[in-house]
C-alpha cells in the first residue's frame, strides 16, 4: 500500500523465510510440500526456517509498519500473500486488561486476548489464514477440513473471500449454530455420524486420495504455524515483552505448542529481551482429558479417550499433539489441568460478568483453569497472566442457557417492582 | 482406486480376505496400492504378512515389537488401543487402516 510496507528482501532470499519440513520425531527433512507426516517414522511435519533470514528481517519496526491483521509477522510465517492487506483480516485481536477478574480470583496482573474478535469469531481464522494461503501456493483450488465446528466456519469463510470451493466435515451432534455459520459461506458440511476422531480418520483416507487442501490434514503443517501468531501478537501488546504465564486450553495440542513456540522465535530472534518463557497451563474439560489425564498420571504417552462434554470444540479424543504438550508443560514448569462441566458453565459466567466478553465452552475451560490455579495457590499473585479466550459464546448458546432467567411480566410498573424489587 | 488382490483360502471353507488400507507414506512399498489383501488373525500377524509381501513394511510402522507412537491403526474403525492393541483380533472380511496419528486439531 505505501513504500515503507514494501517487502524489503535481503540479497540472497527470496519470498518466504520457511526452508523445509523436518520430522519431530527422526529429524528427516522433506521440502515445502503439501506433506504431513513423515515418510520413514510417521512422526509429524513441522515448518523450518532460515534462521538467518528471519533474524535479517523481523524487527519491530518492520512488524510495527505492516497490516494490522497477522501477516504483520509474515518473516515468521511460512507463507504470505503478495499483498499481506488483502483477504479477510485476521488477527490484531485485542489484549484486554482483566483487574475485576483478577480481584475476584486474588491475582493482580490478568489479561485476556480475546479471539471472539476474529472474523469467524474463533482463533481458526488465524491457523486457517495461513493453512489457505499456502495451499493457494501450492496450487489447490478446494478446502477442507474435520472440525469441531470453529474450524469449519473458519474454513468456509476463509474459502468464499478466497473463491475456493469448501467441504467441512463435522460430528453430526455439533451445536446447531456451528453448522450454520459454516453453512451461510456455501460450503458443502457433511455431517458424520461419529465422534470427531471418527471425522477425523474419514478425514484422513479422503485426503490421500483427492487434490484438495484439507487443512488440518495434508496442509497441516503450515496450519499449524498460524497460532504462533498469537504468542506474537501479545507480545507485541504487551511492549515487546512476555508474559509469566498463559492459560491456553488444548484440544489437539496445536495451538498450545505453537503458542509456547512462538514465545520461543520471540526471544531466538531477539523481538523480546531475554527472560524465561511463560510458565504455560493447558486447559481441558474432565470429560475428554487424555493430556491432563497423561500428566496428572507422569505419563509420557496419551492414551486415547471418547469424549463426552459439552466443550465440543475440545472434544479430540485422540489429540495429534498430545506428547508434545506434555513435554512444553515439563519444559516450562507449567500443567495440564481438567475441570468439570459445572465448572465449565461457572467459567463462562465469570468471565463475562467480570470482563464484557461471552465465552464458548472451551473459553470456559480456560477461566475455569485459571479459577483453579489461583484457589489452589498455584499462581503467584503478582505475576502477569494472559487468559487465551479462542471462541465465541454466540455460538455454544445451550451451554449457557441454564444460567440465563428472564423475567416475564405484565407490561405495568407494577409488575415490574413486584419482580425485581426495584 | 484400489488393488484388492485376493488371497488363497487359508483353510478348505473359503474366507473373506481381510483389507489393508495403505496410507500414502508406505504405498511405494505396496507398488502404489492403497490397499491390499491379508488372511485374518491378530493386527500383528496381519502386519508379519504385509512385511512378507512388501519387505520393509514393518520397520516403518513398529519399533521394538510395538506400534510406532505416531502410527494409529483401526479394525473396522475402532482404535485398537481401545481393544487389545496389536494383539486385538481381525477377523475375514474386516478392513484395517494404517495412518499417521498426526491430523486435526
């Protein structure tokens, strides 16, 4: 748009400062591909960078100049858009500063980033963002993707401003209100009778025999590097420094690990001042807890479970990133916790009495960890907290419903005193 | 799509074969099928067919007489580390699927 946003390329680099795919399980590298498993052990793709590249690159300056939306961190990203303002723009989602949570749980210093902001209402846009952009480089025309629902919304949306075409395939139990707002994009929703890791497998045979981006599948590598954003951004609202802990709840584990990683490009790259990395605390309901479950038993194996809770965006019985949450909350000092669906639905209605913002369940789960850590003393007071609120309670209504009792009047003052008093 | 060969009967009643589905990292070793045809018995011994058959299949999905930790397989769609792991019986004309433990989320 102006020439200080110009992409300024170092002599020597081109485009991108991704270099390959290397496996996290034998170390094997394979190049930018639409792989995402490795080929000799199966173990996971994950996206490597020319170290030298970013570090030439990413500055705060350059980050401070670009769009406000995620591909201001595209030196960070393993693709971008030739025009990073273009698409449907994700991320820059506030930091808010909590004080009336904080004094209701006795902490002094809480913040919530609150990714109901995004345009799908849910972090997926950002995972999505970048998931869709590099398939367009790699040159499919159709997305796809298993979702619990937010990611199908993220993916229709995301493909219409796009032209793609989209097939989302979800849980047949999923909230009405997911389906519908991936419905309203055009895309083609298959509900599957089954669980999400039953999607998910369906998911999985489809992909290795069609050409078409299934995000959290064959691009999932690349998905995956969206949620580092959000380790960026609160950085960068924060002044370019870290937090001491997050609460970040885990599904699959992804957008856990990739948050923790990318406070770890913050300070490789010298964007922040060198300190520890935030104590990191996943989040998961009782009801489908293999990590927590793992961790509160020293395992360091997930053993699969069959969800049954109504935070159905967390409902991964069987998370792909399972052993490498546990290993980020060893490295970190942190932990995996599980709450209970009552706790769940307490979350949500402390969080938005005390901040202003409606919650989906997983968000619940979130409050309602971080309700727990401060009650068990496991917080220190003073220390700076950043809540991860990744979707909206718009769209998990009947999971808030029961908290909610209008009351129902005649239309006299009358009527109205005598039921409220007031 | 698929090259299903069947195989012999094992025993003198004829019996549905078992189908193997080959996931996209390991059909160079089965000439690009993505699926193929194994008598039935334990997931284990399914696995000791396919290494007969296509050589190297077995290093690449077990290390040290188990599963690799990122290979997930499933009988008839259920996750056999929800029945007896690689001991869990397959049973004629039951299909088996190999895929990476690394999707979704």
């Amino acid at each position: 748009m102006t020439a200080a946003t110009t992409t300024q390329t170092p002599a020597g680099t081109s485009g991108c400062t991704a270099a390959g795919l290397r496996c996290k399980e034998c170390g094997d590298t394979v190049p930018l591909t639409a792989a995402y498993a490795c080929e000799l052990c199966f173990g996971p793709l994950e996206v490597v960078y020319d170290d030298q590249a970013v570090a030439a690159r990413a500055t705060r300056e350059r980050i401070a100049a670009g769009p406000p939306n995620l591909w201001r961190y595209r030196d960070l990203l393993p693709c971008a858009p030739e025009d990073p303002w273009s698409g449907l723009p994700t991320g820059l989602t506030p930091l808010i500063r909590a004080p009336r949570l904080g004094e209701r749980l006795g902490l002094r210093d809480v913040w919530v980033k609150n990714e109901t902001a995004n345009p799908t209402h849910s972090f997926k846009d950002r995972v999505v963002s970048v998931a869709l952009q590099k398939a367009r480089e790699l040159g499919f025309e159709v997305a796809a993707c298993a979702s619990t629902g937010n990611l199908a919304g993220a993916v229709a949306a995301h493909a219409a401003a796009a032209g793609m075409k989209a097939f989302v395939f979800v849980p047949a139990d999923l909230e009405p209100g997911k389906i519908v707002s991936a419905g309203i994009y055009g895309a083609t929703i298959i509900a599957v009778d089954g669980t999400y890791d039953d999607v998910n497998r369906l998911c999985m045979e489809l992909a290795a025999d069609r050409p078409w981006a299934f995000v959290n599948v064959n691009v999932r590598p690349y998905y995956s590097e969206g949620s580092k954003t959000l380790a960026y951004e609160v950085a960068e609202q924060l002044g370019w420094t870290l937090p001491d802990r997050c609460v970040v709840p885990v599904a699959s584990g992804s957008l856990y690990t990739k948050i923790h990683r990318g406070f770890g490009d913050l300070l490789g790259t010298g964007l922040v001042d060198a300190g520890p990395v935030p104590v990191m605390n996943g989040a998961q309901a009782a009801g489908c807890s293999p990590v927590a479950g793992a961790w509160s038993a020293g395992r360091d194996f997930v053993a699969p479970v069959r969800p049954d809770t109504i935070a159905k965006s967390l409902a991964i019985g069987n998370p792909a990133d399972g052993v490498f949450a546990l290993d980020v909350a060893r490295a970190t000092g942190g932990a995996i916790d599980a709450v209970s669906e009552q706790e769940i639905v307490d979350g949500i209605a402390l969080l938005a009495e005390t901040t202003g913002i409606f919650t989906e369940t997983a968000g619940g789960v979130s409050t309602a960890v971080l309700a727990k850590l401060a009650r068990e003393g496991r917080i220190d007071p003073d220390e700076r907290v950043v809540l991860y609120i990744t979707g909206d309670g718009l769209k998990t209504l009947d999971a808030a419903a029961p908290l909610v009792r209008p009351h129902v009047i005649e239309p006299t003052v009358d009527a109205f005193v005598a039921a409220v008093g007031a | 799509m698929s090259t299903l060969t069947p195989t012999a009967p094992r025993q003198e009643t004829p019996s549905m074969p078992v189908t193997v589905r080959i996931p996209s990292p390991l059909r160079p070793l089965t000439g690009g099928a993505s699926s193929v045809a194994c008598g039935a018995g334990t997931v284990r011994e399914v696995i000791d067919q396919l290494e007969a058959a296509h050589p190297g299949f077995q290093e690449r999905i077990m290390k040290d007489g188990a599963l690799r930790r990122f290979v997930n397989v499933f009988v008839a769609g259920q996750d056999v580390r929800f029945a007896e792991g690689i001991d869990t019986v397959v049973a004629d004309g039951q299909e088996v699927t190999i895929l990476p433990a690394v999707a979704g989320g």
